[in-house]
C-alpha cells in the first residue's frame, strides 16, 4: 500500500471522493441487510401489547440482532469516516443514517404505487 498515509488527524490522506462512494454504497448495503432486524423488530415492539410482556424467544432474537446490526452499522461507519475530509464529519453520519434507512423507507413507497394498502 503505497502511497496512502494517515494524517496528523487520524484520516486517510488522499480518500476523499472514494470514502462518500464507499459510504453510499455500503450504507444502501446495509440498509439492505437491516430490513431483517427492522422487521423482527416490528413485530417484537407490535405483539408486546397483545401478549402481556417480551416473550423470552423473541427477546433472546431480537434484542442481540438489532444491537448487533447496531454495532456492526457504527464500526463500518467509523471506518468509513476516516476516509471523509474531517470538515465533512456531520454530513458523514446523516448520510449513513439516511442511506441505511432508504431501504426500509422505501418499503411504504412500493406499497403505495402496487396498490397493496
């Protein structure tokens, strides 16, 4: 790897518009893979009422794949954002939370247009 360096302020020099295309995309990515825990999730938080308390099943799911999709969203941003000029730090992380949420977003939108409510 030559040619790349870390600056005095922990970012890579040079990464500039790679690190947004790289955040695009792996966001959307997992975006993607977030609609699993979204919708387990969903369920979860809809069949509390009903059922009196958290079924000790759907606890012992969800709870360790939300905070680990959680986790595995914030170290592949963190990562990401080393390769975002430092003035740019904000906007890194609303893009992220924006292109993450984009697929589940979405879902409403194709219901709409097919008819389905």
């Amino acid at each position: 790897m030559s040619g790349v360096g870390v600056g005095a302020d922990g970012q890579v020099v040079g990464a500039g518009r790679c690190g947004w295309t790289m955040t695009v995309v792996a966001n959307l990515c997992l975006g993607v893979i977030g609609l699993l825990p979204f919708f387990l999730l969903s369920v979860y938080v809809s069949n509390l009422g009903r059922t009196g308390g958290a079924p000790l099943g759907w606890t012992l799911v969800v709870v360790p794949l939300t905070v680990g999709f959680g986790a595995l969203w914030f170290l592949v941003n963190r990562g990401l954002r080393r390769l975002t000029a430092p003035a740019h730090a904000r906007g890194h992380w609303w893009l992220a939370a924006l292109l993450t949420g984009a697929p589940i977003l979405s879902l409403p939108m194709g219901a709409l247009v097919s008819g389905a409510f």
